[in-house]
C-alpha cells in the first residue's frame, strides 16, 4: 500500500507534463496554422486579448517569428512528451533529467513574476517548485546506500 501512495506524486507530475504537452501542442500548431489565413487576423486576435497596439505587434510578428514561436512550443511540447514517457517508464535518469530541466527555469520565473507579477506565473513557479523539491526527494531516498566496510 504505501509503495502505491508513494507513487501519487509520481503519477500527478506524469499527467501534468502530459497536460501540459497537449496545450502546447495545440498552441504551436495553432500558431502555424494562423499563417496560413496570414497575420492579419492573428495580430487583430492577438491585440483584442492583450489591448496591444495593432501596429506594434505588426511590427514584432513577422512571419518568421511566428513560425518559429510555434515550431518552438511544438518542441517543448515534445520535451514534455519525453519527460512525462521517460518518468513513466521508471527510466533510471528520468528523475534527473526532470529537476535539472524543471529546476533550470525557476530563475527565469522568478524573473517574469518581478518584472510582471500575474497569478497564472506564480501558480506555475510553485507547481514547478513542488515537483523539483518532490522528485529531489525521492532521489535522495532511493540513492545507493555505500557500505561501511572495517577497512575503512
């Protein structure tokens, strides 16, 4: 029973990659799909749900840009993908691979939280705070117990 408790946190942060994953897959091929209607109703969508200018996001959302904003979500979405298969599979470095990735942009974050504070960044920084400090923990505790031996 308690290796089955143990293993609900476990279970959360697979679904949360997994959840995660989907919502970027979806926005990076929306986001390429959107050109193919070309920029226009883009940056009009875009400035009705931000109250930015028209012409100063015309003037930053090219064409390429665009592309490459959703070729770049599409590839974290597939780095989620990874993390969630990798720690589903109880692959030995999963667990690392998941807090040196997760861990690397809680500086980042915490930067976005000062420079804007918004409550959907600051429930991300906790939920990536608890995974980090969760799956750390279980490193530690299922970490190789070295062997005291009498020659020292």
């Amino acid at each position: 029973m308690s290796r089955v408790r143990g293993e609900t946190g476990l279970a959360l942060i697979i679904a949360w990659k997994a959840v995660k994953a989907v919502i970027l897959l979806v926005a990076g091929i929306g986001l390429l799909v959107s050109l193919g209607s070309g920029l226009t109703p883009l940056i009009e969508r875009i400035a009705d749900v931000t109250h930015v200018a028209p012409d100063l996001l015309e003037s930053r959302l090219t064409r390429r840009n665009v592309t490459l904003g959703g070729l770049g979500l599409i590839g974290v979405a597939a780095f989620n993908v990874m993390e969630a298969v990798v720690l589903y599979s109880r692959k030995p470095w999963g667990e690392w691979l998941v807090v040196l990735a997760t861990s690397s942009l809680i500086p980042i974050e915490i930067w976005r939280i000062v420079e804007a504070p918004h409550a959907v960044r600051i429930a991300t920084l906790l939920v990536n705070l608890l995974i980090v400090w969760y799956l750390a923990r279980r490193l530690r505790r299922h970490r190789p117990v070295e062997k005291l031996t009498a020659d020292g």
